[in-house]
C-alpha cells in the first residue's frame, strides 16, 4: 500500500519494520489520511481528516517535519516543534480516535516568509501504553509492532509569491528564481516563440524549486531552426497553466 504525492521522493506512507515489508499493507492500515497534500490558504490555515478503519478504539500520535533542498539527492528533514516560531501548530497532534469515526485535524501556520516552506506532518496508530508515555513524542515509531506512518504534506506560500522559471542556455538548465515550486510539465525546442510553432518536446513532471536548478537533460539535437527553448508549466497557487519562451543559446 502506498500513498503518494507527483514529484515527492519521500513516500507519505511507511511501513515498518523492513522484515514485514512484504506483508499486504492493507490489513494494517487502521486509519486513513486524506488529504496527502495540503496547502495552507490565505488565512494561513487549512484541515485534513483522519479516519478510523478499525473496529477499536485508535491512538494517533503526530509530529511535524520541515524538508529542506526537496526534490534533490540532499532533501532531509528536521524536527519542528509544534507551535515554534515560523513553523506550524497542529491540533489535535495527539488524540484518541473511537472506532469508525473521523477526526478533523487543523493546520495552522505561524509567521511569515519570504520563500515557499515545506512540511510533513507525520501521523500513527501507537498502543494505549505509548500512547501514555510523555515520551511518546521522541519515540515515534515502535520496533516492537507492525507500524503505518502517515506524512501529510504542507505547502506553506510565502507572503508575496513569485512564480518565475528561467533558461540557463549555457548550463543546459531550467532555473527557478521566483519563490514558490513549479511543477514543469515538459520541455520544447522550438523554431520560434509563435504558439504555433514547431517543437522538439521532452515530458517532464518535475517540480522545481527556488534556488534549485535542473537540468533536464535534453535527448533531441538542436537544428539550425531551432531558436527558442519552451517550457510548459503548471502554478499549484493559481492553478494555471503557463508558457515561457527562451533563447535556445
């Protein structure tokens, strides 16, 4: 079983431990999450709902994560304590879930930035013992158990976002110099910057973030026609379709 967002090397769902990999996934799956991914709205806030699949009582236990340098061989994450200065407050983090009944969970973020952030907020089924244990919070997943660890994303828009991608005609690489991620969707070599105009076209579906370039690594040659490099891409924040055109050199 396995729960996914495009472009998110790091799976929201995790199984563990690693020797019970191969079990299905499903008859462990006590609860569900939904949504995997969220983006906190203007009043800087947004939900998500747990659900209970089990015929017993649940205890749910969370814990936020910032991701740093995502979509690239470094992306990491770090602990961010609930309610933190610029990070987030989740409530209820921690709570008893009957069976069969859903629990709405409230996001809430605090301060203001000048560039997009990104959060997981983690989320497992623990037993009424460590569910007791103040200790809970260092000690998030269990060795002793089968465990389902739920990792909501949330996206986090800066105070003014800026979506601007870029062409660096001698690196070979898409860059983004705006403040907020954009998911490029393809790539063209074109004969000109006319919407119809003949192109070269290499699908994508990545995400490029601030400050991160990528090289996409083109396949095609360039022909003495071809003049313009056009990328394809789509703005999670406007949900909007957009086009740029560049120099090919």
């Amino acid at each position: 079983m396995r729960r996914s967002q495009t472009q998110w090397p790091v799976s929201g769902l995790k199984i563990l431990p690693l020797m019970m990999l191969a079990m299905p996934a499903l008859c462990f799956a006590n609860i569900t999450v939904s949504p995997m991914k969220v983006t906190l709205n203007e009043r800087h806030a947004t939900t998500l709902v747990i659900s209970s699949k089990s015929e017993t009582t649940q205890y749910i236990q969370g814990k936020i994560t910032e991701v740093h340098n995502p979509g690239t061989a470094e992306e990491n994450e770090t602990p961010a304590p609930q309610g933190a200065q610029n990070s987030l407050v989740v409530s209820p983090l921690k709570f008893g879930l009957p069976a069969g009944n859903s629990q709405q969970v409230r996001i809430v973020g605090l301060g203001e930035s000048n560039e997009e952030k990104i959060y997981r907020v983690h989320f497992q089924s623990m037993t009424p013992e460590e569910f007791k244990n103040t200790e809970s919070n260092k000690n998030f997943t269990s060795e002793l158990s089968l465990t389902i660890v739920w990792g909501v994303v949330v996206m986090v828009p800066p105070a003014k976002p800026v979506a601007r991608l870029g062409w660096d005609a001698s690196a070979q690489q898409i860059t983004n110099t705006g403040n907020i991620h954009l998911l490029v969707n393809r790539i063209g070599l074109c004969d000109s910057d006319k919407p119809a105009a003949s192109c070269q076209w290499k699908t994508l579906k990545k995400n490029v973030y601030p400050g991160k370039p990528y090289p996409p690594a083109l396949t095609f040659s360039a022909s003495a026609s071809s003049e313009k490099v056009r990328i394809e891409y789509f703005n999670d924040y406007t949900q909007k379709q957009e086009v740029e055109n560049f120099p090919f050199k």
